[in-house]
C-alpha cells in the first residue's frame, strides 16, 4: 500500500513538473513582419488571427493568441489574459498585468524576440524598425491614435507607438517606453510608419 502511495505522489510530482517546464513555452512576441496593409490589421480580429498565425508558424500550438492593440471600444491591456508571459527563448516578460505596465517588467531589446526567437532592430541598426503599433496610453488604455482602430492603411490617421528597445532620442519616460513612446506620423503606410523608427509590427500574448 505504501509502496502505491509512493508511486502516486512521485508521478504526481513529475506532473506538476512537467506543467511548470510548458508554462515556460513561448507566450509573448513581436511580430516579424507586418501582414502588409500597414495600419489596416483587419481590426482586432484580424491581428489576433495573424498572431496565431505567425505563432503556429514559430511552432506554438495550444494558446489562444491577442495582438497588443487598443481601439476605441477595447483597452489592450483587458485582452491578454493575467500572465505569466515568456518569450521564444523562455526569458519571463512580466508575471502578470500590473508588473508588464510598471518598472518590473522584463521588456529590453534583447528580450522583446519575434516568434522566431529574434531580437528586433532598434535605435542605431539599420533600419531601426523599434517603432511597436499599439494605440495606448502606458497604462494600456486606449489612446486616441489607432489607425482607425486598425482598418486604416493609408495616407490619413495615426498611432500611437512603443519602443521595443526602450531606448529613444532621450532620457524621458516616453522615450523609454515600450508601449507608449509617440504617434507615428504621415499616414499609416508601412512607409509612413519607416519615418520614425518602424516596420508596422505589433506585440502578441498568448491570453491562456
């Protein structure tokens, strides 16, 4: 009998184990690439599905993905789950919503990877593409520039953008933030987007 105890409390343990070790599969990225159309993602849904996509492709299976954007009607912060998130190379990004918007979170160049494990051009690479879609305020409410809530790929509208690499033209806050830095300027072309630092992309979490 004791001998059965053992055995279930040890397989038991192996199973706790075995689900910390996924918990660290990759739950966070940027995307590599824009899907084309610059500000217009398709709205929410449409960006959410080029997440999973780009996640599938990255080889994640079994998440639920979210592109952190916020429009009009949706706070980019109320649609990625409670954490924890973890890049592709099994570095924790944050613990949970509170600690990504403040000074605990884990989000540098070196950490903030594509969903192939890649660190993203920043401030001095050629091109610097550190220029992050998020419509957001730091707090991960709406700001008032989403590119038409993200059905706009033209000549007109604005966003607001992070910097992945944290790093800016200065020392302030803005400069450093990875979610709120500036609006970009000029339209939402990926051209327009080129102007100040960036390449279209956007941030994705896995919400489960």
């Amino acid at each position: 009998m004791k001998r059965a105890v053992v055995l279930v409390a040890v397989s038991l343990a192996c199973s706790v184990v075995a689900a910390h070790a996924q918990d660290t599969s990759m739950s966070f990225f940027v995307t590599s690439a824009n899907p084309g159309k610059g500000g217009d993602l398709g709205g929410l849904a449409g960006a959410d599905a080029y997440c999973a996509q780009l996640a599938t492709a990255g080889g994640s299976t079994g998440k639920t993905w979210k592109a952190y954007l916020s429009t009009d009607t949706e706070n980019a912060k109320d649609r990625i789950g409670s954490g924890p998130w973890y890049n592709a190379k099994g570095e924790k990004i944050a613990d949970d919503v509170a600690s990504l918007h403040s000074d605990k979170n884990n989000l540098t160049k070196q950490t903030a990877l594509n969903e192939k494990g890649e660190v993203i051009n920043g401030r001095g690479d050629t091109p610097n593409r550190h220029d992050i879609l998020t419509g957001s305020n730091p707090d991960g409410t709406a700001a008032a520039e989403t590119c038409g809530n993200w059905t706009m790929g033209g000549a007109e509208g604005a966003a607001v953008v992070g910097h992945s690499d944290r790093t800016g033209l200065d020392e302030s806050a803005a400069a450093k933030s990875w979610n709120s830095s500036h609006k970009t300027r000029g339209g939402c072309t990926v051209d327009a987007f080129k102007t100040t630092g960036g390449d279209g992309l956007f941030y994705c979490f896995a919400a489960n």
